[in-house]
C-alpha cells in the first residue's frame, strides 16, 4: 500500500465510511458538527493546495531534464561535426600511393618530412579515438537520462493518481460531514428549501468568502435561515445563533425574540433614514455582514432576566453585546456575532 501524499489524509482515511458515525452523539451540537465541517474544508484546501505544489514539482523536473536532453542532443551533433573530418583526414593519409611519405617510413628510408607526417597522423587518430569515446559516453549517458525521464514522468503519473484519489476522499469526507450538519439543521426546524434542504449558506465553510462580498449585499446563497421564519445570517453566526437559541429555549420555555437579522444596502438606508441615531451609515453595519441581530422578548429591556442570561451566556457560542451598545447609541436589543471568538469553540 503507498503512504498518503497529502496532508490531512491519512486521518479521513482512518475515520469510518459513515461520517454521522463518528460525528456527535446529540444532533443538537451544531458547534461540533461546524467544526468538524470546517476542519474537513481546511483538510481539502491544504490537499489541493498540495496537489498543485505537486504538479508545480513535476512540470520543473521535466523541464529540467528535457533541457539537460536537448544540450546532450546538441553536444552530439557538435561531436559529430569534428569527427567527420577527422575520420575522412586520416582515412586519407593511411590511402596515399606507394612511394608516400608512408611507404618510405615502411620501408626504412624514411626522413624528416616522414617522421613528422606519422606523427600528425598518430596525433589524429588520437584525437579521433577521443571524440569517438567522448561520443559513445554522450550516447550512454542520453539513454540513461530518457530512461530517468521515461521512470519520472511514470513516478509523477502514479502519485498524481493517488493524491486525485486522496482528494476526493477528502471531498467526500467534507460533504457527508455538511450533510450531517443540515440534517441536524432541519430537526431543529430551521426552514427547509424546495429541496428539502436549508440554504446552502447554512455550510460554514462557505464563511470565508464573505469579504468578497460588500456590505449588504451577500447573495442569498450564502446566507442562512433562522428559526425564527424571515431572519437570516451569514453560515457560521446562523449554527451559532441557532445552538444558542436551543440553550436559551431551555433556560426561559420558549425561542429567542428576534425582530432583525441580515439587512440588505436598501433596508440598511431605509432603516436610517427612519430612525435617525439608531442605525450605522449603510454599508457599514454589522447587520450588513450578516453578524448582528436585533432582539426582543425581553432582551431589549437592560438588566432584565434575559438581557443577563444572554450577556452571560452569549459568549460561550460567540454573541456578544458590543461595548458601545451599552452607551452609544444605548441599544441593549443589538447583538453581534464575533467570529474571532466563534472560531475558538
């Protein structure tokens, strides 16, 4: 069996087929399951990440190794050149006729003329048997080099495979885990599309390509709906906002009071221009983001049992009352999500 290429994998490997096995036990524990879905996300963007450093490796060793092909490729054809030559040159001078330089030295009468024209002649052929040991060692050493390429490019095809196979291991891994979270979404009564799914906003993992989007106008792809019918916020302050609700529908018998969630550009300008001092510029509040709701049912009186249920409580699913809330404007009803804090829990 080859060892896993990419980071991240060999855990999803080891986990159970069946995601829901290993998420928890309580369905209600959406900060887990978004944990789980987050880490699955991450664990996918690394492995791809990965997979394209990979491919980055590769398509450099080939180019390198062509190259270093194209230089011995060229290395012969030079060495080729000046053997020609040399080779006809001395052929030439061992065919002279008889009573030659070559003849004389064969037969003893042989001069200084003689003597130095053999050894011209045993210096080409030197030279000539060293071009040609020089060429045979650029031909061995070309074959070794395409074999090297020809294992390579086999090598690279092979673990290519294996880390494609990997990702989607990860990829299934990622959508059976979201899967699991929209069930639990859907028990909890959070609205359902024609589908029979919640948004597809309701994925936390989709949070990070908020900032793509201006302040109060997110699609409505990716945004999340509440329990409380016609509210809506941004994926990851959506499951903690709804983990939260579950806790506070323990504690007082009955749902969080909510009278405003996201507000797009337009209702952000109508909300200003309707309650002067109450409401940020539009294009600058944080129900614009997705992160801030307006509550009711008590909350919205200060220090009322509510209030400091929430205020002490809040935090722990990463809500907040926001310190300028407290005194400018005073708005006890305004609470915040804080991803910060959300990503700790």
């Amino acid at each position: 069996m080859m060892t896993s290429l990419l980071p991240g994998v060999a855990a999803a490997q080891r986990a159970p087929a069946d995601v829901e096995a290993v998420a928890p036990a309580d369905p209600v524990n959406l900060t887990e399951l978004r944990r789980e879905a987050e880490k699955a996300a991450k664990d996918l963007e690394a492995a791809t990440k990965a997979l394209e450093q990979r491919r980055a490796q590769i398509r450099e060793s080939e180019r390198k190794l062509s190259a270093t092909l194209r230089e011995l490729q060229t290395a012969e054809r030079a060495f080729a050149q000046i053997r020609q030559p040399l080779s006809n040159l001395v052929g030439l001078l061992y065919q002279q006729p008889a009573g030659g330089e070559v003849a004389g030295f064969l037969s003893g009468q042989s001069n200084g003329d003689t003597l130095r024209t053999m050894a011209t002649v045993s210096q080409l052929v030197a030279e000539r048997d060293l071009i040609l040991r020089d060429s045979g060692r650029l031909q061995k050493e070309r074959e070794r080099l395409a074999g090297e390429a020809q294992e390579l490019r086999a090598s690279n095809l092979l673990a290519e495979a294996q880390m494609g196979a990997e990702i989607e291991t990860l990829r299934a891994r990622s959508q059976k885990i979201v899967q699991s979270l929209t069930k639990a979404l859907v028990k909890l009564g959070v609205k359902i599309n024609k589908q029979g799914r919640p948004a597809a906003g309701c994925d936390p993992t989709r949070a990070a390509s908020m900032s793509d989007f201006p302040n109060g106008l997110i699609p409505q792809a990716y945004l999340c709906p509440l329990q409380q019918r016609g509210n809506q916020l941004r994926g990851d302050a959506a499951l903690a906002f709804i983990s939260l609700n579950e806790s506070y529908k323990r504690q007082f018998g009955r749902p969080i009071c909510v009278t405003d969630s996201y507000r797009s550009l337009a209702e952000q300008q109508s909300v200003y221009y309707t309650r002067p001092g109450l409401a940020a510029i539009p294009g600058r509040s944080n129900h614009g983001l997705g992160l801030a709701v307006d509550l009711c049912g008590g909350v919205e009186r200060f220090r009322s049992p509510q209030f400091n249920w929430l205020e002490a409580n809040g935090k722990k699913f990463g809500w907040i009352h926001p310190k300028w809330a407290y005194v400018s404007p005073f708005e006890p009803w305004h609470w915040e999500y804080d991803p910060k804090i959300g990503s700790l829990l």
